[in-house]
C-alpha cells in the first residue's frame, strides 16, 4: 500500500468513527423516555386508584381518548351523547395501567387520567404534583341539543334538558397525599366546567381532583313496577328524600329518583329500605 492509499484509509476511518460517535449523542434515548413515561403512568394510575378507593372499569359506553388535549365521550340517561374534553396543554400520548389512562406531563406539573367506573360513568382525574401547577381547570363540555347545566347545594354539576335530568358531576372533592381533604369546588362557565383547587406550598404533594362524570342510568321504571302495589308512597318516599339532598323542588326531586340519581348517596340497598318505607307508607294510608 503506498502512502497516498495509506493516508486516504487513514481519514476515512477517522471520518466514520467520529460520525457514529456524533449519531451516538444526538440521537434521542427513545427507550428510556419510554420507560420513563411508562414508569410514571404506573405511578399516576397507583396515586389515583389510592385516592378514588376504585379501579377503572370495561365499558364500551366510554370512549377514551389517545390524548391528553382529547375528548371523552359518555352517553346520558337519555341515550344521547355527552362530550367532555380534557384540560391537556399538550398531546401527551395515552399510558393505559390497569384500565386507569394516564397522561403524564400533560399540563404545567400535572398529570391528567382517565378511568371508567362502569354504568356509563367516567372519572376525569387530575394529578397536581407540585405548588407551580395551576390552581383552575376547565373542561369543555358537548352538550346534547338543548341541554343545560345547573349547580346544585351540595356544588354537584346537573345536566338538565327541561326539567329532565340527564347526568350529572359528583360534587367536587380534591385530596392530598394522606387522603386529607383539600379545599376545592366547580363553576359553570357557559358550557364548561371549571374546578379550583386551593392547594397552597404546605400542601402534601401529589393532590388529587377528581370531576366524575354520571349518566343516570338506573331503569326506576322496572323497579317501581316491581312495587307497583305499594301506591305512590315510594315514589313520594325516595322523590322527598332526593328533592332534600339536593336543594331543589319536590317536583324535581321525583324527576331526579325516577331518573335514578345514585350518585346523592341511593344504593341498590337503599333502593328496597326506601321502597319498603314506601310500601308501609302506602299501606298505612290505605289501612
């Protein structure tokens, strides 16, 4: 091999070592951010099953989305389409841990999930990981034509069309790492739902926020049929009881407990005691 060869094999193999060491240190860690992002979805999903006392639930009725600047969509009581749409600064792409669908770093030092519960209900969950997050999230809400949201007592969000029920937001709750209660609350902004949360740099980090989502589904129709010789003392019973719970009319309350408003703390449970209530009543009456 003569010198000139000698040289020209010399800089090319300079050339290919140095240029697969450049591509060695730019190339992004793909595995790594992946593991990462896995990681902290694990951890999100754990803080968040911790903090609703539930576990995501199969529910072909609620479509999730593969992002976190996405948009859920539920059904309501009437059959009808409800869409909720996540407060995501970002895309950050879906993690999903035992049913539970994270995003993480989906907003300034939070994270966002979502978790089915069955029955149509949907849980828009927000994880606030440090005092820099901010305080307010809103949720842009589709609504099926005509219907309206309205506010009850106990800060529990009503979708309404007429004076037909459709669905509604539990009342709002917000907690800390050691399951300690933090102040927070909803607003109706048009057609949107906007929750504080007044965490403050004392707070025990990671806070969780939790808009839950509930098509009144029960079919009260099938069970007042199944107590049909009782007269109307259940429905009056547990209509009374509903119109209480939530700081509205008697009329509103019998539209609310024929709905099937589970959600204001009636259970299948309280369901019979109310009807056997019912049944006393309407036998005593007709005694």
């Amino acid at each position: 091999m003569n010198r000139r060869t000698l040289r020209s094999t010399v800089f090319a193999a300079v050339a290919l070592t140095m240029s697969s060491a450049i591509a060695a240190t730019t190339a992004p860690p793909a595995t790594a951010a992946t593991t990462s992002s896995t990681t902290e979805a694990a951890s999100v999903a754990a803080a968040v099953e911790k903090a609703t006392g539930t576990i995501a639930t199969s529910d072909t009725t609620v479509s999730v989305p593969t992002t976190a600047d996405g948009t859920i969509t539920a059904r309501t009581a009437a059959g009808s389409s409800i869409t909720i749409t996540l407060p995501g600064t970002g895309s950050s792409s879906a993690h999903t841990v035992n049913g539970t669908t994270v995003y993480p770093d989906s907003n300034t030092s939070a994270d966002l999930a979502v978790q089915p519960t069955g029955d149509g209900s949907v849980r828009s969950l927000i994880t606030i990981n440090n005092n820099s997050a901010a305080h307010e999230y809103r949720f842009d809400l589709g609504l099926p034509a005509g219907a309206t949201l309205t506010q009850l007592d106990d800060g529990s969000v009503l979708v309404l069309d007429g004076d037909t029920p459709l669905g509604i937001f539990n009342a709002p709750w917000a907690k800390d790492r050691n399951a300690k209660s933090v102040p927070t609350g909803f607003r109706v902004d048009g057609t949107a739902l906007v929750q504080t949360v007044e965490f403050n740099r004392n707070t025990a980090f990671p806070v969780i926020a939790d808009p839950w989502y509930n098509p009144l589904s029960w079919d009260w129709g099938t069970i007042f049929d199944k107590f049909k010789s009782c007269g109307s003392g259940t429905l009056q019973f547990i209509g009374a009881d509903q119109a209480a719970r939530v700081g509205g009319t008697a009329a509103l309350g019998a539209k609310l407990a024929q709905a099937g408003l589970r959600v204001k703390n009636v259970s299948p449970g309280g369901v019979f005691v109310a009807a056997s209530a019912g049944c006393i009543i309407g036998a005593i009456r007709n005694w």
